[in-house]
C-alpha cells in the first residue's frame, strides 16, 4: 500500500505549502502572490508560523525519552523483503481515535512505499491494559501473526480503571506474553501518553505508577518504549510547550505529531544500518519466570450466551433507546447477559485461575454478588464514576488468584446499589477468564 500524501516536511509530516506546483490563477498563486495581497500574505504567514512551530516542536527531539531494548529487526526484513506486513495498535481512546495511530501508519507507508500493509485497530475508549489482555486473541491475534504491534494503556490504567501496580503488570504482562507466545517473531513497542495528574507526576521529579508498572515489563521482556509523558512534561516545563498546544489527555494534532515522530526517531535508530545479506527473523527471548504468575497471558472471552441462567435473566440485543444513557456505536448490536432486577441468577463453568465480566455499565448499574465454587458470596460494585451519563465498558474481576483447574461462579444481582445509580442492572458483553 503507498501513500498518496502531498511532500512533507521531514520532522513534522506537514505539507510544505511552498514546494508544491504552482498554477497560475490558482489559489496557490493568489496566497503567495506578493505583498499587493494582503490577506493572502497574512494568510500565508500565520500558516508559515504554524508549520514553523510544528517543524521546531519536533526537530528538537532528543533521545532521552525513547528507549530501544532488545532485538527489533523482524518487522523491517519483512517489510523490506516480503513486502507485506500486519501492524497493530491496541489501547483505549487514544489509540481508536484519529491520532497518532493513522499518523504512525503513514509513516510505515512513507518509509515502505513498496509494502502491502495490513492495519489492525483495536483501540476501545475507555478500556484498560486489563481488558486488553483479555479482548486480545479476539481483536488482534486471531486476525493472524503480528509484525509490528504499539500498545498504550498508561492513561486508562491511571484515570479510568484507576489500577493499582498489581493489576497494571498482570494486564500488559498478559498482553506482551500473550502476543510471544503466539507470535515469537512480534516487535512490540509500548506508548505512555499523560493525562494532567501523571503531568503534574513527571513534574515533581516522580514516576506515575502505571508508567512505573508498565516499564518494569517492558524491561523484564526487553520491548522498546516511546515515553511520551516525559517528553511533554519536559518541554512544558522548559517553556517549549503548552499542555493546551499539545492538546490534553486526548491530543491535539500538534501533540500526536511529538508522538509520531518519537516512533519515527524509535525507527531510525533501529533501522540505519542496511540489513545484511545473511539476516533472519529471530524469535525474541521469552523469560522463563512472568513477573507475576497470575498475568493474564491466557486471557480469553467467553461468550455470554455460555453462562447457565437459573433466573430473571436473558441473553439479548437491550432495547437502547429506552434506556437512560448513551451506548457507544460499537456495542449497539452485541447480544448481552442482561438483568435489571435483584435476585437475577446464573452460574458459569469454567478453567483457569481468574474469571471476571466485561460489562455495559450505565446509570442504572447495579452491585453483584459472586460467589467462587460454592463459598460465600462477596458484593461487586459494577456503576463507575464515568457511568452516569455512559454504559462505560469495564472489566470486573471476581478473583484472579484461583487455584489452576475447573472452577464454578454463580452469580446473582444484589438489592443494594450504588448510591448514584438509578437501579440494579447487569449488562454482560462477555465474561473473561484466565
């Protein structure tokens, strides 16, 4: 696939309007006609200043905030000698919004005009490295072997799921094993963009604690990193940028490109020495002991059509529209495990050494109670603090430390519920389990 883009300029990826042909009686001609146009020079110039501070805000990259660990060549010679390649992205919004993903896209194409490139986006707003490892076979690995895989969930793992160190391991330690033990030949490189709390984090001189989980496993499975965090907390606080120009916890732009181009840079560094003529695929190293033995590198989707309803519940497209809330486009037409009443029971066999429920959380989300191979039932409180106006996608884990073996939940929907919630209900996309 080759790109169809106008000429860019090498540190920002931005059209550079001069070198384009010119036509007389154009508009091209009439905005850089000389100074009898005064709005077309005025015009050109504040185009001028933003291209220029495009270009400065990421010609002045440094090294300091890009890692490269380990082997990551795989991806280039096939890229370059097969000309084919399956590049892809999961994260929350971040990742599924038109940001630096299409950006690093073209890039791949830039750097690979001769390349037949598949792209897999499995960025799911407000989703966390927990439900990642789990959704992970399902969107990325079952679509075939991954040649070069980006993963970001530092911001969904600080401010949606609001994880502590344990659940920030077992979710990208059971993405990153997961993916070598399907796909040995995967380059992996790991993002951490910044919301306005890890900003403030990075600028007392300290490390957000999801970006200090996620880089112990990038160091302990030798991935490369894109610490874009740093970078922006560096340059605001050297009076090189704004956190309102580079665009907030979800990027402008201007603040996607710095992101884009650390990648491009991560590239460079990796990539500036010809292959040789002897290289091969080597398969990365997988370390014998997990930093966590409970990582979520099995992690699977079971559909909710599997549970066993013993009670008041049904297995159904909801009727969105009478329900109180927004459901995202994406999950309109899924069949859920749905219960809106106390009561409300099922059971679920299953293997493994952790079971939870990836849910629609809404207004009216309600508290379950679960209980693990006939123990006594513990209450889980399934509203969020984005659901009052949002069926927000989430994953409840009722135990992840299970003993390795057949297991049975039983379920049931309690009476009590959260105080800002509007009722009692259950919505289930799947159940996950490890």
């Amino acid at each position: 696939m080759t790109s169809t883009n106008p000429k860019q300029s090498a540190q920002s990826g931005i059209p550079i309007l001069a070198s384009q042909p010119r036509i007389p009686g154009t508009f091209d001609t009439w905005l850089l006609g000389g100074p009898k146009h005064v709005f077309g020079m005025a015009l050109w110039l504040t185009l001028s200043a933003a291209i220029a501070f495009s270009q400065d805000s990421t010609a002045s990259l440094s090294d300091d905030n890009i890692d490269l660990r380990g082997a990551f060549q795989n991806a280039r010679l096939r890229f370059e000698r097969e000309k084919k390649g399956h590049v892809a992205f999961i994260g929350g919004s971040i990742t599924e919004m038109d940001g630096y993903r299409p950006l690093v896209m073209k890039i791949l194409q830039r750097r690979f005009p001769q390349t037949q490139f598949s792209f897999t986006d499995a960025g799911i707003s407000s989703t966390c490295s927990t439900t990642g490892a789990f959704r992970l076979y399902d969107d990325v690995l079952s679509k075939g072997p991954v040649d070069l895989f980006f993963v970001e969930f530092a911001v969904n793992d600080d401010q949606d799921a609001h994880h502590q160190r344990r659940e920030c391991i077992r979710g990208m330690e059971g993405i990153v094993r997961h993916t070598r033990l399907y796909s040995p030949y995967s380059d992996i490189v790991i993002t951490y963009f910044v919301n306005p709390e890890m900003l403030a984090t990075w600028q007392a001189g300290q490390v957000p604690l999801s970006v200090r989980a996620h880089r112990e496993v990038a160091e302990h499975y030798q991935i490369p990193t894109i610490n874009l965090a740093k970078e922006v907390a560096d340059r605001i606080t050297a009076g090189k940028l704004t956190w309102e120009q580079f665009g907030g916890t979800h990027p402008k732009p201007l603040g996607n490109e710095i992101c884009a181009s650390m990648i491009d840079r991560l590239l460079s560094k990796a990539w500036t020495v010809p292959l040789s003529a002897d290289a091969r695929p080597v398969a990365h190293r997988l370390p014998e002991d997990p930093l966590d033995q409970n990582s979520y590198w099995h992690g699977r989707l079971i559909a909710p059509s599997q549970a066993e309803v013993i009670r008041d519940m049904t297995v159904e497209v909801p009727n969105w529209p009478k329900i109180k809330g927004q459901c995202r486009a994406r999950f309109a037409k899924d069949r859920l495990l749905c219960a809106t009443e106390p009561g409300a029971e099922m059971a679920l066999d299953f293997t493994g050494t952790a079971i939870g429920a990836y849910v629609l959380a809404g207004p009216d989300a309600g508290i379950v109670e679960a209980s693990m191979d006939g123990g006594p039932y513990r209450p889980f409180n399934l509203f969020h603090h984005y659901s009052v106006g949002l069926h927000y996608p989430r994953t409840v884990m009722f135990d992840a430390d299970l003993p390795p073996g057949e297991h049975k939940l039983c379920l049931r929907v309690g009476a009590d519920k959260d105080e800002q919630s509007t009722g009692h209900a259950l919505r289930v996309l799947h159940f996950v389990a490890n």
